[in-house]
C-alpha cells in the first residue's frame, strides 16, 4: 500500500475515534432535572465548621447552583477553568491552594466524592451538594 | 570528538530541550486544552533520538512538580510523554507534517485515556472510565489543537534544529 495511503486510512482512523469519543461523551451524559428541586448546599470549611443553605433552585448544574446562591449574599466562591472544567479555588474567603499546602476544595455529593467538576456536576432534587476544604 | 566531549554535549542538549519544554508549557498555561509539548516531543525524539529526549521529558516531570506541587497528574507525566516517545520512534520516518500531525492528533484525543490508567491503578475500573469520559470534551479540544499546532510548526521548528548538530 502506498504511504499516502496509509497516511489517509490513518487521518481517518483518527477522526473514526474522535466521533468515537464523542458519541461516548454524549450518550453518557447525566440527564439534569429540570423544574424546581429542593436541594442544600453545604461548605465545610478548613476548622470543619459546616454552614448549610438550603435551596430551592431550577440550577441544572452546580455552577449555577453556586451562582444563585451566591446572589443571596451569604455564600460566595471563586474558580477558574482549567483543562477539566470549573475549578473551584476559594469559597467564603478561604483559599485552597494545593501548590502551597496540598489543599484543595472538594466536591461531594450525597455524601460521596464527585465523580464531576462544578460545572457538569447535575443537580438534583433533594441532594445534598458539600464544598470541603481538605489537605 | 572525544567521548567526553560528546557526553558534555549532550547534556547540554537534554538541558537545553527541558528548558525549552518548561518555557513553552508556561507560554500557553492560561489556554486550556492547547500546548506545545506534543510537538516539541515529537520534533526533539526525531532529532534527537529517544534517549536524550526521554532524559529532557523527565527532567520536565520533575521541573513540574517542584514548580507545582505533587499532585496525582504528577504519576501521570513520569509515564505519558515516555510514551509519545515510544509512538514517535514507532511511527516510520517521514518529512511529511500529516504523519506527525495525525500521531500528535491521536495522542491528544488519548491523552485523557492515558492519564486514566493511574486511575485505573488508584481507584479502580468504574473511576477510570467516568473520569475518561468527564475529560473527553477537553481531549477533543486537545486533540484537534494538537493536529494544527503539529501541521503549522513541525516543518519551522524541524528546519531551525536541522541547523544543531545531534
């Protein structure tokens, strides 16, 4: 065969597993309620104090849920986007910096670590969505 | 030249390749998804042969935790560029941007496959694959950035290190 060819069949593979990829993605997506849902909101924060917001929100994912929230006043975070989403680094003034001390805000939802960032993470009724500082 | 002569320079070299990798990252650090290591890999393992450049890419792993922190993409960077060496010296040699463009291609749309295998190891099956499929929007990016960056510079940056000599 000859190499420009295979030079083609390759381009072609490649594109094959990005579309691959891509139908992967979306068929995996979690589905986002919509509609109004009843969910808290909780930060932990470096001393383990807990504060909680409950919320009745149409937020379909995290981010938002934290911007709404943030609205309120009482609530407040800052991030940026890095290769894997939103990243959150500082909520209600307190700065996680994992290339100073190895801390970091964790997300957990229903008690368990996510397995999203902020702003993939879906929203649902009645769960229980918690900001921790950890090291 | 002599032996030591030769070994001198090739640290100079492998030193030289670091640095450049290092500026490069933090060249483009705030585009997400979008950088040169792919290429410089590559380009440098051509001309360099894989030694050398399997010797800068540690080097680079190292610099990046020092400057960031031991993180568990740290694991991740000891293994993956040694790998795009590994695919570099497995593509056959050619002058043609495409061929290396697609290898740099594929290696960005795996890229998020690669790192899951540390995952895999740490957390399991079930974590490696939904961390894989969280990151596939970003390795898609990655991907296509990679094929460009690779089809634009790889002739430029080729003929500039044409003039070193190896």
């Amino acid at each position: 065969m000859k190499n420009t060819a295979k030079k083609w069949i390759a381009l072609a593979l490649v594109l094959v597993l990005a579309l691959g990829m891509f139908f992967i993605w979306r068929n995996n997506q979690p589905a986002a309620q919509e509609g109004s849902k009843e969910v808290t909101l909780e930060v932990v924060d470096s001393k383990g104090e807990t504060k909680t917001y409950s919320v009745k929100t149409d937020a379909e994912y995290l981010s938002q849920l934290m911007d709404e929230v943030q609205k309120s006043g009482d609530f407040s975070y800052e991030g940026s986007v890095g290769d894997y989403g939103l990243f959150i680094e500082t909520v209600n003034g307190e700065t996680a910096d994992y290339s100073v001390d190895q801390s970091y805000w964790a997300i957990y939802v229903n008690g368990d670590m996510g397995q999203y960032g902020a702003d993939t993470q879906p929203v649902e009724d009645g769960g229980v969505y918690r900001l921790a500082y950890e090291k | 030249m002599t032996e030591q002569g030769r070994v001198l320079r090739q640290i100079t070299y492998t030193a030289a390749m670091t640095a450049i990798m290092e500026a490069a990252k933090f060249s483009l650090n705030s585009i997400a998804n979008v950088e040169l290591i792919t290429l410089l890999v590559i380009v440098f393992t051509r001309r360099f042969g894989w030694k050398m450049t399997l010797a800068a890419s540690l080097l680079f792993a190292v610099l990046e935790c020092m400057w960031w922190g031991i993180a568990t993409w740290s694991a991740v960077y000891f293994y993956i560029w040694p790998l795009l060496i590994l695919f570099t010296v497995l593509v056959p040699s050619s002058q043609d941007p495409l061929v290396y463009s697609i290898l740099a291609g594929a290696f960005g749309l795996l890229f998020g496959a690669f790192c899951s295998l540390f995952t895999l190891v740490t957390a399991g099956w079930n974590a490696a694959v939904a961390w894989w499929i969280a990151g596939i929007p970003y390795d898609l990016v990655h991907g296509v950035s990679n094929f460009v960056i690779c089809l634009l510079l790889f002739k430029p940056l080729q003929k500039a290190l044409s003039y070193i000599h190896a």
